[in-house]
C-alpha cells in the first residue's frame, strides 16, 4: 500500500515523458491555441463595430498572427502528419542523447555523444550524434550528426554491428570528454593552490620584512637612550669631579 | 543705389517671413484637423470644425478632458499605429518571436485600455 502512490508517480512520470505524449500534447496544445486565437480575433473584429476604433489596433495584428498559425496548419490532415513526424523526429534526436545508456548527467558542460536510428525510406539510418553543451533552449539546433551510415531493410546484422560499434564510440567520446574537463578542473584547482600559496609566502614575507624593521627602529631607539645615559652619566661625573676640585 | 537694395531686400525678407508664418499655420491646421478628426473617430476629441464653429462651453457640455483626449490620440498616432505594424509584422513572421511579440501586444492593450476605459471625450 505504501509503494502505491510511488508507483502511480512513477507510472505518471513515464507517461508524461513518453515520446508519444511529448509529440502529441503540444500539438493538441498548439490548436487548442489556434481555435481560442481565431475566437478572439473574431470577438475584436465584432467589438469595435459597437464600441472603440481603437480594437483596430490589437484586431490587425491578431489577424496576421492567427492567419499566419492558420496556414501553418493548412491542409489540416497532411500538416498535422507532417508537425507530428518532425516533432517525433526532434524528440528521438534529443533522446538519443539524453536517454543514451552511458547517460551521466544531461546538463554536461561538454559535449554530448548518442546514436541515433531513423527510417529513411526502405533503409534504416544509424547515426553517432553529438550536442555542443549549452541551455535547454535550442537543444534540437545544437544537436549535428558527426558520422551516418545506411543499411537496406534486409542488411540486419551489419546494422546491429555498426550500433554496436557507435554506441561504444559514443561512451568512450564522453569519457573522453569527462577525463579532458576533469583533467582541466585539476589544473585550475593546481593553479589556484599555487596562486593562494604564492599570496600567503607573500603575506608571510610583508609581515617579517614589517617586523624585522619594526625590532631595526627599537634597536636604534635602544642604542640612542644607552647614549643618552652614558652622556647625562659622563656629565654628572665631570660635574662631580669639578664640585670636589672646588671644595680642595 | 544701396539704398534701393536694402529696401528691396527688407521687403522680400518681409514677404519671405509672412510666407513662413503662413505656411507654419496651415501646417499646424492641418495637423490639428487631422489629430482631431482620428480623435473624433477614436470618441476621444471634437473635430476642427467643431472646434471652429463652438465656443468653449460648448466643447465642455459635450466633451470632456479634451486635453487628455488630444494626449491620447497623439500617443495612438505616434506610438499605438508603429506598435500596431511592428506586431503584425512580428506575427507574420515564420517563426515570431514570442517575447518580442509579448512586449508589443501588452504595451498595445495598454493603450487601447487607456483609450476605453479613461474618463475622456463624448459625454
């Protein structure tokens, strides 16, 4: 009962972040948008004609937007296949990536290596894919294919072997590229400990130089007092040498 | 001779000031007969014959804050109609840029908002 609602969430989960409800929830989204746009040009174009001019301002350009979002879907049926293929062909690309079985974190700060298979007509394409690191945003853009080769429908084995063989490339790019940042990760932190070790021999070295001159000036204040007191002594005894050869 | 001259050159210097003035105030009717006309199409302003034929109270009994009607509809022609193309031409571009696209239509509600709902023009 317990393991219950983890279940269902993780059930949600794999729904949400399936490739089907990924391609098809925003197209749905996007003409649920559509359809509320057309209704409220409509309501814009209607408003003015019983009260404000001004609606002529937000009407015009509601109309070019909904006209241009209304050719986009223009025929309807063919366009809607042609906006879901190439949804699901940019959702497999990502995932080929992201969901890649030498997977380590998503947001890397290098560059991301996946393979990648498409059905292009009667052969099957299988390709090693790379994204360059960045933001979230224009993940699809930054996503090139670095190597493809194709197979006929009936060259299985060959196929299997070249995404064998991809797939191992892929990982050992990453690590490749893991060792590389973390080598220069390493080098950085060298040269930081360098840098603050430098500046501590520095601040070690102001401080004797400040004390070494610091005990010079107390000596000569030392040496000068001893003077002092040997002259005020040497006087005093003149003066009493003087006093006695008075009393004689 | 040069006495002749300075008086010709006063006199087409009087004539060139008088065309000045002349042709700064038909422009300055015709910009306030145009600013007045998309006023009153706006129901934010009387228009210049309006203006010309009635007194103030007039204008006052019908009309109301006419200088913010005047304010509004100078900021609808310098700002509302620009605003109004560059968002149409923002959304009729193949891929609009949604931000840019957001900045214009809200600063465009914001003055078809201003231009309804404030207190300004037709009784």
């Amino acid at each position: 009962m317990r393991s219950l609602p983890r279940r269902t969430v993780a059930v949600g989960r794999r729904v949400i972040g399936s490739a089907g409800a990924r391609t098809y929830v925003p197209l749905v989204v996007e003409l649920v948008g559509l359809a509320v746009a057309a209704v409220a040009l409509v309501a814009l174009i209607a408003l003015p004609l019983v009260s404000q001019a001004a609606i002529a301002l937000l009407a015009v350009p509601t109309g070019a937007g909904v006209w241009n979002w209304a050719r986009r879907w223009s025929p309807p049926r063919s366009q809607w296949r042609v906006h879901a293929d190439a949804r699901r062909r940019c959702i497999d690309l990502l995932d080929a990536i992201d969901r890649a079985p030498h997977r380590h974190a998503r947001r890397a700060r290098h560059d991301l290596y996946g393979v990648f298979v498409e059905r292009v007509g009667p052969s099957v394409s299988v390709a090693l894919v790379r994204r360059r690191p960045g933001p979230r945003r224009g993940r699809v853009e930054r996503t090139s294919v670095a190597e493809e080769r194709c197979f006929a429908g009936d060259e299985v084995e060959a196929a299997a072997g070249w995404l064998t063989q991809l797939e191992e490339r892929a990982a050992a790019a990453e690590q490749h590229e893991r060792d590389r940042l973390a080598a220069e990760r390493d080098a950085a932190e060298r040269a930081r400990l360098r840098a603050r070790r430098a500046a501590e021999d520095a601040r070690l070295r102001t401080i004797e130089a400040t004390h070494e001159s610091e005990l010079a000036q107390r000596e000569a204040a030392l040496r000068q007092e001893d003077e002092r007191a040997r002259e005020r002594e040497a006087q005093l005894e003149a003066e009493a040498l003087a006093r006695a050869l008075r009393r004689s | 001779m040069a006495g002749d001259l300075d008086r010709h050159s006063d006199s087409y210097g009087c004539l060139a000031l008088f065309a000045g003035v002349l042709v700064l105030g038909l422009v300055i009717l015709a910009v306030v007969w145009f600013v007045s006309t998309v006023g009153h199409v706006l129901e934010l302003t009387p228009t210049y014959p309006e203006i010309d034929k009635h007194g103030h109270a007039w204008i006052d009994a019908r009309y109301e804050n006419v200088t913010w009607g005047y304010v509004l509809t100078v900021l609808t022609l310098l700002g509302g109609v620009p605003l109004s193309i560059a968002l149409t031409a923002e959304l009729g571009r193949p891929r609009p840029r949604a931000r840019r696209a957001v900045v214009l239509a809200t600063a465009l509600v914001v003055l078809v908002a201003a231009i309804a709902l404030a207190p300004v023009g037709a009784r």
